[in-house]
C-alpha cells in the first residue's frame, strides 16, 4: 500500500472531490485509522478528514454538496413587487428617497 502525497486541495482541483475524498479515505486506512497523519500527508486540517469520515459512516454520496443558499436574502423581492416599484419609477420618475417616502405614505 502506497500513501498519496497529493495535497488533498490539488487533488480535488484535478480530479473531482468525490475521488480526493476516496483518496483521503484510502491513505487514512493505509496510516492505520490515524487522522492527524493523514492530514499532514495530505496537507489539510483534520477536520476535513473527519468530514470525510461522516459522510463515508452515513452512506452518503462523497461529492459536494449544493453550495447554493438555502434561503432567501432577508431583502428580497419578489419579481412582481420589483416590477411594479420599477413601473412606478419610471412613470414618476422620482428618485429612490422620494420612491420610498412616497411608498410607505401608502
């Protein structure tokens, strides 16, 4: 058995993160379970290891993640309201203070 020497931030550049996990996985078996080893071979923190630990303990798939928000921006508008103040723009032609003033005086 042969230890990757990889960093493992290279190896999820290169390949893709499900193989780098595989990788990180199989060099931890190979270093006999220890995690801080393998982290230092791997050139990453031992948190990335136990991550990929839990994932490979819960059967789930060992690529990413969605990285997209879960929720909405706080601010958000919906598209029709937006629609609307930017006709009400344009027909006023008021700027963004006065728009504003005028909208919650309604």
């Amino acid at each position: 058995m042969t230890v990757q020497h990889q960093s493992y931030l290279e190896l999820k550049k290169d390949t893709d993160e499900e193989f780098s996990r595989r990788a990180l996985l199989y060099n931890l078996k190979c270093l006999e379970n220890n995690v801080r080893a393998t982290a230092r071979v791997m050139m990453c923190s031992p948190h990335t290891v136990y991550r990929a630990i839990i994932r490979k303990r819960d059967e789930k798939d060992l690529s990413d993640s969605s990285h997209r928000p879960k929720r909405k921006h706080p601010h958000h508008l919906e598209d029709e309201k937006e629609r609307i103040i930017v006709d009400y723009r344009k027909k006023t032609k008021l700027g963004k203070r006065c728009l504003r003033y005028f909208i919650f005086q309604k």
